[in-house]
C-alpha cells in the first residue's frame, strides 16, 4: 500500500480529514487535480459548531485571526441608504456553547489555513493529480491518474466537489432539485466606493435580479453575488462585472477595479444516494450539493470528515471492526438530507439563518453507535447521541479536556465508583466533575468528534460498550 487513505480533494472536507487522520498517525495522502489551492471566497461562512470542531483540530486561533465578524446588511434603493437589515437572527449565549455566531472567512482562507496545519503535522498535498479511474479489490483500493503511475490505498474517500471523477465512476447518483432557475455569479472583486462596515443589499428593480456586495473581512476585497435572470451564464470577465454592476447600484464601472476571481452557478440541492461503496467513502460537495444560502455546505462538509475520520484511523490501526465504517453513512447521509432542506428554505425565504444554521443542535440519537442506559429522563436532558457541551467546573474546561484524538469518560456529580465500575483504557482520558446543569448527573462516555456515545447512571456497562466499537 503507498497510504492506508487516500483524500482525493483538497477542498474543505478533503483537508479537514487529512488532519483528522495526521493528528492520530494515520498515513494519509491528498491528491489534487489543479495546481494550487482553490482561489476563491465560496463558502465564507464558519458556523459555531464548526468553530468547535476547528477548536480541537488546533486551527481555532488561525481561524478567528483570518476571519472576523459578519457585517450588518445596508440597504440601498436609487442610491439611498434605506436602513440596515439583520442577517442573522440574534444568539442567546450559553453555558455549553464556547461560540455564539458564524465567522467569516472567505474559503481560500479556511483552505490555506488547514493545509498549513497539515504540514505542521508532517502531511501534504499532491497537487496536478487528476484522478481518471478507481478500482477496489478485498484488500484496497487502486487510483489511476491522468499522469503518473497508480496509487494503493487501504481506503479512499471522495472530496472532489459536486462533479466528482470518484462518485460518477463508483456509479453512484446524485438525486435532488433545483432551488432556483436562475444563474448566480459570484467574484472577488477590488472596489471603491462602498464602507466595509455593512454588508450592501441592493433592491432590484423589476426585471433584474438581486445584488450583494459584502466585504470579506481579513482581506481587501468585496464578493459579489449577482443573480441572472433566465438561467443565462454570467459574463466573468472585468467589464461584465463592471456593467452588471453600474446597472443595478450607484457605483460608476469603474469603481470595481479588479475581479480577482468569479465564477457563477445555478443553485442545487442535491445528495448522493449512499455515501460509501466499499472502501471508498463520499464526503463534503461529492456527497452533498446545497444552495449556498444559510452557509452551511463548507459547514456540513468539515463535519463530514471530523466524522469519518476517527472511525477510519480506528479500523486502520487495529483497534476497532471494520464495521464501525458503516456508521458514516448511517449517521451522516440523515444530517445531510436536513442541512439540504434548511439550505433550500432560507434561498426561499421561507425561513431565516437562525439557531439552526449554527448546526450545534445536531447529533446522532439514532445510531447504532449511541447507547443511552438510563431512563425517565427530561425532555431536554442530555442524551447519547448528543453533541457533549462544554463548560467550566471547578477550574476544568471540557473541550479542553475533549480536545484531542482520544475517547472521554465524563463522571458528573456522582460518587465515588462501586465495585465493578471501574473503566481504565489507554485510549480514553477520565474526567470527575461537580453537578452540571446541561448534563445533569451521570456518567458520558464522549466520542472523540465530541458526541455522547454511551451514557448511564453510572460507568457500570460502559466496558461492554467499548468493547463493541473498539475504544482503545
């Protein structure tokens, strides 16, 4: 085998899973088809659960440093200032969530700063790799490649975008919708002209489709997103920004006076009908394709590796049944269908980018890996299957004791330990803390993506549970 995963994408979800699996010492190995990182602003928006995720892969710092705040929307009409509009519904602080609200960073940012984490760890990026075939066997995987000799693999996992090589020839379709019939442009663009304290919304007037011009905060430029009525494709070029532009603001043609990237789209939802095929896994736009309203694409795709990846170094090493692997789709492919139709429902309208886009309600109670022992809970206790919130006991912060590649075992507000409840396993950190509202009393045994596996009165069956998903 020339690597026990081979990544193939280099994009949000594909680096994301190569430093999931470079912290555990998995041998990984990204291949990319174009020559260098994607050059764009796409996906801008870092939403809290996410943040968290970054957290305990030890990009957080980096993160906030390259990003900042999202701006309050202005309003204009005729080139008067209507009056501002807010794009996010307020959050309400809380004792469990370290992260109330999205962040911005514009996803070339979010891109570098995950690969100037894997190399730190010791991985990197095969770039000009452009995959033009997959075949697996009982034992692996083998890539073929437009130029250069093949590659082996353990396994593999598809991060190659909403077109991806891997998907089409694994056979595997892609069913959904269109959410709007109309074309969207969106650039990078140098202006002047407008503040970088509001992000600009201007009313259309009839027969012409919307615009927004937003500052891109942690750089100097603006991303422009346009709509095209009709469906037609966009002119990219400098003067076709420029004209669509002038036409629908106060801003003169030559106020724009770069565009340093642009692309344009017809917005999607769209989802794979299964997420594995074999030893090759879906992940991130290969899986999921979403309208980019509500910001949650970029979102769900990271998570989609911090998901997979502890499950692949586990059965990699040894130290879990390759059945754990079936869990990624089972818990995944739901979570999945839900962000599509939240996606779809804020592009409508019909909903605003509220608690649910921060993604922090999100879990897995379902899944055969959640075993929740105890019983005549609250409606709103916490549960197997739920994200593990953080908080500060006693001096003892939780995601920094969570942080890391390890299991945690999480006694809270009960005594000491009875006969026969000892749980002591190399792979797993231990944690005593007081009586803690969000979690009530118990005992949690917290997954190393920062869910509740296995939770009880006490850590008596918390060995058996182990045992069966391979904690070492």
């Amino acid at each position: 085998m020339d690597t026990d995963v081979l990544i193939v994408g280099a994009g949000p979800a594909g680096l994301a899973l190569a430093v999931d699996l470079a912290r555990r010492g998995t041998r990984a190995l990204v291949v990319e088809r174009s020559a260098a990182l994607f050059p764009g602003s796409r996906g801008k928006g870092v939403q809290p659960r996410t943040l968290e995720v970054f957290d305990d892969l030890g990009v957080y710092g980096a993160i906030r440093e390259a990003g900042g705040p999202y701006p309050v929307g202005m309003v204009w009409k005729d080139g008067e200032r209507q009056g501002e509009h807010r794009m996010f519904d307020e959050s309400e602080p809380a004792e469990g969530s370290p992260y109330e609200d999205p962040w911005m960073v514009p996803q070339w940012r979010t891109q570098e700063v995950l690969a100037a984490r894997l190399a730190e760890l010791g991985g990197g990026i095969a770039f000009g790799r452009e995959l033009v075939g997959i075949a697996q066997d009982a034992d692996g995987v083998t890539a073929s490649f437009a130029a250069g000799g093949p590659l082996r693999a353990r396994y593999a996992v598809a991060a190659d975008g909403g077109r991806s090589t891997v998907r089409r020839a694994l056979g595997i379709t892609m069913s959904g919708e269109s959410v709007d019939p109309d074309t969207v442009l969106v650039a990078d663009v140098r202006l002047s002209g407008l503040d970088r304290e509001h992000w600009h919304l201007f009313a259309p007037s009839e027969g012409e489709g919307f615009l927004s011009i937003c500052p891109l905060a942690g750089t100097e430029d603006f991303q422009v997103a346009a709509q095209v009525p009709g469906g037609a494709r966009a002119d990219l070029s400098l003067d076709g920004v420029r004209t669509l532009i002038a036409a629908r603001s106060h801003l003169a043609p030559e106020a724009v006076t770069e565009v340093r990237w642009a692309s344009d789209f017809r917005p999607n939802a769209a989802m794979a009908d299964r997420f594995r095929e074999g030893r090759v896994f879906l992940a991130g736009d290969a899986a999921h394709v979403h309208s980019p309203a509500g910001g949650q694409g970029l979102n769900t795709s990271v998570q989609d590796a911090y998901n997979l990846g502890w499950k692949l170094a586990a059965v990699v090493a040894g130290a879990a049944p390759a059945s754990l692997l079936d869990s990624y789709e089972e818990e995944r492919l739901p979570v999945a269908a839900d962000m599509l139709g939240l996606s779809t429902r804020v592009h409508r309208g019909e909903t605003r980018r509220g608690a649910a886009t921060r993604q922090l309600g999100l879990g897995y109670r379902g899944s055969s890996l959640a075993e929740e022992t105890r019983t005549g809970l609250s409606q709103g206790a916490l549960r197997a299957g739920d994200r593990a919130p953080d908080g500060v006991l006693d001096g003892v912060r939780l995601f920094d004791v969570f942080r890391g590649p390890h299991w945690t075992l999480v006694t809270v507000g009960a005594g000491a330990p009875e006969p026969g409840e000892r749980f002591e396993r190399s792979g797993v950190r231990t944690v005593r803390i007081p009586s803690y509202g969000v979690y009530g009393d118990g005992v949690f045994l917290v997954r190393p993506d920062g869910y509740v596996g296995w939770a009880g009165d006490s850590a008596r069956g918390a060995e058996r549970y182990a045992a069966r998903v391979g904690v070492a």
